[in-house]
C-alpha cells in the first residue's frame, strides 16, 4: 500500500468496512432487545463496488443472532446510510464469524492434550 505523508492508503472498500462496523456496533448497542445482549460486530468485508457488505459476528446462539439480524437489516441499512454519508448504502448479509469459532476449538483441542512444560537448564 502506498504511503503519503507518513499515512497508509487502505482501499476505500476497507474504509468503509471499517466505518458500517463502527456504525452497527454502535446501533446494535442502542437497540433495546435482549435478544442482542452477546452480539458483538467482529468486522465487516464491503466489495469494491460497494453494494455489498459481509458483516461479520460473534454470539453465544449464532443461529438466533442471525434471526434478529437478518429482522433487524433494514434498520441496521438505514443506520448506515445515515451516518456513513456515502452515495449507496451496500447490502447487508450476516454471517457467523467462523475464525472465532475455530479458534475455539483449537483452545478446546489444547486444552485436552497433554503437552509436558519446556525443559529449563
């Protein structure tokens, strides 16, 4: 990536990424539904013609999150395109963040094994 007066250039795609991240973190927050209590926004991949945007999420019940979620997408979309101030507001699809969940069970994995300590000198 080029640099310019010692900033990095990220690809407007993953500037606005970051920012409907920003912005669905926030509103999910505000949203009074128990429902949302363990959801948490782990990031956000837009494509480059931004009209869609892969939000990812970690939850205790993934499949329940989904639910709400995908009710609650056309309130998350009008959050967006009203904060974000971008020409076209990407559709939202959620997903599960599956790095999260294999990393869970690479600690579990670990966890069982019986790895004896280093050797000191």
């Amino acid at each position: 990536m080029a640099r310019r007066g010692g900033r990095r250039e990220y690809p407007r795609s993953a500037r606005v990424g970051h920012l409907i991240q920003e912005i669905l973190a926030e509103t999910i927050e505000r949203i009074d539904d128990d429902r949302l209590t363990l959801v948490s926004i782990t990031g956000v991949d837009v494509d480059n013609e931004l009209e869609k945007a892969v939000v990812f999420f970690d939850a205790d019940d993934p499949e329940g999150a989904m639910l709400v979620l995908d009710e609650l997408t056309p309130r998350l979309r009008s959050a967006v395109s009203r904060e974000a101030r971008i020409r076209r507001t990407p559709r939202l699809e959620f997903q599960p963040d599956s790095a999260i969940v294999l990393g869970d069970r690479v600690e579990e994995i670990l966890s069982v094994l019986e790895i004896p300590p280093p050797e000191t000198d």
